[in-house]
C-alpha cells in the first residue's frame, strides 16, 4: 500500500508545465489514505516532500499543490508537515512565547 | 520546507518561469495555512511571515548565466581600450583610402601641369624618355585606382570583423547588471559600431559609383562622401600623401615645386602606414 501511494504522488507529480493535478490519480491517493493508517500516511509525506526536493521547480510546482490539497484534507499529514519547516521558525516562536509570557 | 519552495537557502531549479510561480504559489499557500490553521500550529504563522519577507529568488539557472556573463564581462573590459583604439586606426585609414579614392585631388593636377612646364623649358636638352610617362600612360592610373580599391575592400573586410567583435561587446554590455564604467564604455562602443556603418556604406557608395565611371575622367566625389572629407580635414592631406607617395613607387615622384607641400603635409598628419604599404605593394606589383 505504501508503495502505491509513493507511486501515485510520483505519477501526480511529473516535471510538465502546467497546474493541473490528474483527478483520477487524486481519487486514488484519496482511497488509500481514508483508513487512515498512520503507514499510509507516512509514506504519503515522505513521498511528496522528497518530490519537493526534486531538482526540477515544475516537480516542486505540482508537489506544493498535491502538499496542499493534503494538508488541507488530512490531520495526520498537517502533524506530519508542521515539524518540517524550518528549525529556526521553531525557534522564533519559542522565543517569542518566552518574551510574551516573560511581559 | 521553505527552502525547497522559495529557496531560501539556495536557489531554486529551472525552469525560471516555474521557480518564479512556485515561489508566488507558496507565499499563498503558507498564507491559506497560516488563516486556516494558524490557531492550531503557529509556526505556520511565522513561517508565512517568514515567506512574505523573502525577496524574489533567482533559479539555479539565472544565477549561472549571470555569473557567466559577469565573468566575461570581466574578461572583455581589459580587451577594450586595445580594440577600440585599433578601431579607430583603422577608421582613419579608411576614411584617408576612401578619400583618395573618392577624387584626384587638385594637388595631383597641380604636380602633372608643373611636370609638364618644367619637361617644355628642357624640352631640348633631354633625352627622349624611353619609359613612357606613368602619367600617360593609359592602364597606369587604372591599375593605381584599383589598387586603392583592394585596399579599401580590405579595409572594409577588417571593419566588418570589428564591427562584429563590437556588435558582442555590445550585447554583453547591454545584458550585464554592474560593472565599473560599464555606460562610458557601452557608450564609446556603440559610437565605433555607428562610426564604422557609416565609414562602410561611405565606402560601398563609393565602390560601387567608382565601378560606372570610366578611369580616364576625374571623378567627382560622390555626395556622400563630401561630408566626411569636410568634417575631417586631415583626411585630405593624407590623401595627398599617398599620392605622392604612389607616383614615387611607379617612378613618377612628384616635381620640386609640390614636394614641399607633400613634406610639409607629411608633417602635420599622422599618417596610418599600413594602408599606404599596402597600396604601394599592390601598386608595385601591377606595374611589375
């Protein structure tokens, strides 16, 4: 199951132009991860941030897109996504929140 | 995550189209998120602060092609000086080619009537010449026009390459963002570019009027040439050098009266010598 999912992001996510995201392959991203599997969705994140990665900005381009329409869908891929971002962002809000609560 | 969708670190891949919408479509993304579910992550917050306060970023692929372009412009600038002085050598030598060719001038017809006064008081007591007088004879003013008229297609020919070398100097210039002097030198580069189309059609004018007359008559200089003498006055010395310089080569030198001025011409003129070599070569080998 998880292969077929990175498979599936993979397909969704060809360097082409365009912004337009293969419905039919989106259903199918959708029916593996309703279970909820926390595997599934795993590999669904590793999947499209390694396609976020890839050297190709029209790859980066549609795997922005495919990132939001999982993470505006799914919990498990948004508490997967946030600890990503950048260290450092962590780190300003810390300090902000030490400074708020030090006020 | 920010640096893969709006190289924050590095530079984003190609294409730059692509790299410049994946940026603009992650600035709304992180924006959507921060609205929607900043209250439940608020690094998302920050990160959308941090996505709105990052400067346009260039593609791996632009940032290449401005370090290469920067590079060669750095290569080009210590080229410059030494091709735009050769450039206006050469400009000189053609305008002084193209202004012996345009016209015999009155100091030529000068020295062939005091020639012949001189040879009416000795008539007597010189020997007959057993070499007809260059002047006389008739394919000897031919083959020195077309002489001068290889040279000056010579001349154009190596215009023509520097027109091309200043033509690149010029899209480099043009395409690079910075550089010390950069607009004095696009400026003095783009006047040599105009100075020699103008130097060439001049010429091809000339050529190509030259071609329709015949070579006994003198030939008025056509009208786009009158310009260019009057502006440059030295010009028209020059050319008298060459003259006097073409009737020493074929055995013709020029009289006693006329070598003054052709001295003292040769005094106030810096004269470019190739053109002139080159003439008197060709010359030499026609009369051979």
């Amino acid at each position: 199951m998880s292969e077929d999912v990175a498979q599936t992001i993979i397909e969704l996510t060809p360097p082409k132009h365009g912004e337009d995201l293969d419905p039919e392959l989106l259903g199918l991203l959708k029916a593996a991860l309703r279970p909820g599997s926390a595997e599934t969705t795993h590999a669904a994140t590793a999947a499209v941030v390694s396609r976020l990665r890839f050297a190709d900005s029209r790859t980066r381009l549609r795997a922005l897109l495919l990132c939001n329409w999982l993470f505006l869908r799914s919990r498990g891929v948004r508490e997967l996504l946030v600890p990503l971002l950048p260290v450092r962002v962590s780190r300003v809000l810390r300090l902000a929140l030490h400074a708020d609560s030090s006020d | 995550m920010l640096a893969c969708t709006l190289g924050t670190s590095r530079p984003l891949p190609k294409p730059q189209r692509a790299a410049e919408r994946l940026q603009e479509l992650s600035r709304s993304t992180f924006a959507t998120w921060a609205s929607e579910f900043g209250a439940h992550y608020t690094q998302l917050v920050v990160a959308h602060h941090l996505a709105a306060e990052q400067p346009p970023a260039r593609s791996v692929e632009a940032a290449r092609a401005d370090a290469h372009l920067q590079s060669r412009y750095e290569s080009l600038v210590p080229q410059l000086p030494a091709l735009f002085s050769s450039v206006r050598s050469k400009l000189a030598q053609l305008d002084a080619t193209v202004a012996l060719l345009c016209s015999r001038s009155p100091l030529d017809a000068d020295a062939d009537e005091e020639w012949v006064d001189v040879g009416r008081d000795d008539v007597d007591d010189v020997e007959p010449p057993t070499v007809p007088a260059a002047s006389s004879a008739p394919g000897t003013d031919a083959a020195e026009k077309a002489a001068v008229r290889d040279a000056v297609q010579d001349s154009m020919a190596e215009m023509r390459r520097d027109a091309m070398l200043l033509d690149d100097a010029i899209a480099l210039l043009t395409r690079v963002q910075s550089g010390a002097a950069r607009g004095e030198v696009l400026r003095d580069a783009i006047g040599l570019k105009s100075a020699i189309s103008t130097a060439l059609k001049t010429a091809r004018a000339l050529l190509s009027g030259g071609d329709t007359k015949g070579d006994d008559q003198p030939q008025p200089a056509p009208a786009v040439v009158a310009p260019v003498r009057h502006a440059v006055p030295r010009v028209a010395d020059a050319a008298h050098h060459h003259i006097a310089v073409l009737q020493t080569a074929r055995g013709n030198g020029p009289s006693h009266a006329t070598a003054p001025k052709a001295r003292q011409s040769r005094g106030n003129v810096k004269r470019p010598p190739s053109v002139r070599d080159r003439i008197v070569k060709k010359l030499v080998r026609r009369m051979m």
